[in-house]
C-alpha cells in the first residue's frame, strides 16, 4: 500500500496520559499536513509541514500539542496532559507539491478517559 | 472559515444520478474547487476538482457554472457504496503557503435501495 500511513489506528488514554500518533507520507510528497475531526464536524487544519519546516499552525494547536518532521519524511504528532475534549480522530495528509491533490490517511482516533 | 455552502443532507435511488450542489460565492479567480468524500470512520477521500471547465473521471463530473459561484458534483449511478458525507472545498492561500482544505460540514448522500 503506497497510501498516507497513520499510526496506532486506535488509542485510549487515562486523562493526563501523554500520546504520540506518527504518520508516513506518500513516498517523496514533501508536503504534510495534521488534521483533527469530532464526530458530526468536518476535519479542522492542525498544521503544515513543508519539507522539515513546519510552516504552519491554527490556534487549535495549544501548547500541549506539538508536532514535528524530522529528515522531511515521517512526522510525530505528540500531546502531552491529555484532557478528555482531545478526544477525536487526528487526520494526517500528504501532497507532492503546490496545487497537487491532497490525500489523506485512514486516521488514529483518540479516546481519553 | 469554509467558503463553501451545501444541503446538510440529500437522498438518492440506487442506480440513478446523485447531484450534489455547491455554492462558493465569494471564490477568486485562481482558486480550486475541490470534492471530497469521507465514508464512516474513515479518511477523506479525494474525488476531483477543477478551476473553471467541467471536469470528469472515473468517479465524478464536476460541473461549473460560469461565472464560478456554484457547482454541482454528479456520480452518475450511484451504489450503496456512495453513500458518505461528501465535502465542497474551495482550496485557498493561505500565509504559510500551505493552501491547505478548509472542510465545512458537508452533505450527508445516502443512497436508497
């Protein structure tokens, strides 16, 4: 499968637990993107990598969010101190360049309890 | 925000055209218009998108009016299968270069027997 890849698919977390999803990109699309979705909403842009470089970032990041890319290839997107309104399943997307299509992985959802 | 505004939810007979409507508006000259589809619990899916010609593919025609404020998307026999929420996006620029999505909530298609 040459898909995005997005792991764990499934995770559950005690409140207050640290959690790490990683995410493999399309091979060579050096744009990457983290998305997050609640259930009845449309996903919400997170943030964006180019290359290494991350470029860009919403407000829904907080400080418990953090995310990187290291080498340009896979990323890691870590939350520290879960709260249970983190619940939710994060999206992670990938494009080769400029206005080229943006494809999405299946998703990690996150249960905090 | 979403630029875009469609129908919360539309039915539709297994075997017969889905038309699905889109308004986007306020959309500039150089932006896309692109269709997504998430089926339950899964990633979105990339469908196809275009700028200002009506475009077709193994899945969909994408039909734009002229003056660019609306479209429409056609699965032209539609299965069981197509039933998911399908998302208009108008693919913008954004300060970091991203030009990422910006989902809205979509239209609920449930194909019927």
């Amino acid at each position: 499968d040459t898909g995005v890849s997005q792991d764990p698919r499934h995770k559950i977390t005690k409140r207050g637990q640290n959690v790490t999803f990683r995410c493999d990109p399309i091979s060579e699309h050096n744009r990457l993107y983290w998305y997050r979705q609640t259930l009845g909403q449309g996903p919400e842009f997170l943030t964006y990598f180019q290359n290494e470089a991350q470029l860009e970032k919403s407000r829904l990041l907080s400080d418990r969010f953090s995310a990187e890319r290291p080498k340009g290839s896979f990323s890691t997107l870590e939350i520290q101190r879960t709260e249970q309104g983190d619940s939710a399943m994060y999206l992670c997307a990938s494009s080769l360049a400029r206005r080229n299509t943006i494809y999405f992985g299946e998703g990690s959802w996150l249960t905090v309890v | 925000d979403a630029k875009t505004t469609q129908p919360t939810s539309m039915d539709c007979a297994e075997g017969r055209a889905a038309n699905l409507p889109c308004n986007h508006s306020t959309i500039s000259g150089n932006e896309y218009v692109y269709w997504y589809r998430q089926i339950h619990s899964q990633g979105p899916q990339y469908i196809i998108h275009g700028l200002k010609n009506n475009e077709t593919n193994e899945m969909a025609s994408l039909i734009i009016t002229e003056d660019r404020k609306s479209s429409t998307l056609i699965l032209p026999h539609a299965t069981l299968r197509d039933t998911a929420v399908y998302y208009c996006i108008v693919r913008v620029a954004s300060e970091g270069g991203s030009e990422k999505l910006v989902f809205g909530k979509g239209t609920k298609l449930t194909v019927n027997p």
